[in-house]
C-alpha cells in the first residue's frame, strides 16, 4: 500500500523529469552553440590571416575561441565579432542555434548569399552589423528582445 501510495506520488515526477530531460536535450545548449560555430567555419572559404582555421579547435572551449564571447550563466555565446578579418563565405542556418547570441558583427569581410531565416530565431539579437562585405549587402540591424 505504501508503495502504491509512493508509486502515485513518483511516478508523475519521474515523467516530468524525463520530459524535462528530453525537452533539454531538443534544445540548443553549449554543445550546439560549438556545432553551429564548426559548422559556420565550414562556410568560410578563405581565412587570408588564418585566424578561424588555427584558433576554432575543437580541443578548446569555444569561450577561448577568437572572436567569442560567452555568458557566464550558462557559459552560451553571447558575442561573435569577426569584424575586419577579410573572410570569405557564406552564413549557415545553423547560426539560429546560437540562442542567447546578442551581438552579431562581421562587418568588412566578403560575406555573400542569403542571411539565413533561421537568424529569426535569436530572440536575444541586439547588434548585427554586416555594413562592408558585398556591395549590396550593406546592412547594420538593431532589433532585440529585451
Ligand atoms: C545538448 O544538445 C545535444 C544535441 O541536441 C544533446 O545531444 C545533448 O545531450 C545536450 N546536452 C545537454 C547537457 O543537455
Ligand atoms: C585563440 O584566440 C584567442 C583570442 O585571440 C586566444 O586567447 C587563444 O589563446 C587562441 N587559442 C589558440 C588555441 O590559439
Ligand atoms: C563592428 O566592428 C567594427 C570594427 O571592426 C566597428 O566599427 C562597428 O562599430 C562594430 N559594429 C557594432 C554594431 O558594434
Ligand atoms: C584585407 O584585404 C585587403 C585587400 O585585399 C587589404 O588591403 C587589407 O590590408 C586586408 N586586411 C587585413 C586586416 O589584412
Ligand atoms: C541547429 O540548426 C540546424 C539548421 O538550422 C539544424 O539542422 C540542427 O538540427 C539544429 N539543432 C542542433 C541541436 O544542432
């Protein structure tokens, strides 16, 4: 009878406990936010200072990584300013995964293509300044959620 007793008291806490665990686990977390950017230096396709391709390494936490800056809350990307560096490439959906992101700069480089619609996602996005890489594509964006 206790058992049963204890059993209807816990099982509803063990499936909202999984059900957590799961819904953690189909958000991005710190671990995305490193595959996003992985995936981003795969759209680079020229790095003249070799800045992304000797400094984004796996081996180190991407708070180390040039041009990265994390919360310390939840140790999320915050802050990616790649300004200035002359990269070529393109931007991939995978940055949308970059949730608590709030500052966006890769002005004066040679980004092209399209800006991913998924970057409708970063709720968080206060600064995004793409001015200065393709010629049409000068565009400096304040938007935000706070
Ligand atoms: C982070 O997300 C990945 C991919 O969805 C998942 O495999 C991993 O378990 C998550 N990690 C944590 C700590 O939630
Ligand atoms: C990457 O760059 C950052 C910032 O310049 C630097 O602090 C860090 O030591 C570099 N890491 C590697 C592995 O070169
Ligand atoms: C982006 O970086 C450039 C310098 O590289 C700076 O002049 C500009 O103000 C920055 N943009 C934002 C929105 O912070
Ligand atoms: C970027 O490239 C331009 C033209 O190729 C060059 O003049 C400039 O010095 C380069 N900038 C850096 C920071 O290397
Ligand atoms: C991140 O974004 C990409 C493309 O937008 C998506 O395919 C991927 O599943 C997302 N989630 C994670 C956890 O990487």
């Amino acid at each position: 009878m206790e058992n049963m007793i204890m059993g209807f008291i816990f099982l509803p806490m063990l499936l909202s406990q999984s059900f957590i665990t799961a819904l953690a686990m189909s958000q991005p977390n710190f671990t995305t936010d490193q595959s996003a950017l992985l995936e981003f230096k795969t759209h680079i396709t020229s790095d003249p200072l070799n800045i992304l391709f000797s400094n984004w390494s796996s081996a180190t936490p991407v708070y180390n990584w040039f041009g990265v800056s994390c919360g310390d809350l939840y140790r999320r990307v915050t802050s990616l300013d790649l300004s200035n560096i002359n990269l070529t490439g393109s931007l991939p959906s995978h940055l949308g995964n970059l949730s608590f992101l709030v500052s966006l700069n890769l002005s004066r480089n040679s980004f092209n293509g399209h800006l991913p619609p998924e970057l409708g996602k970063l709720r968080c996005l206060r600064f995004m300044d793409l001015s200065f890489n393709s010629p049409d594509g000068t565009s400096q964006v304040r938007f935000g959620c706070f």
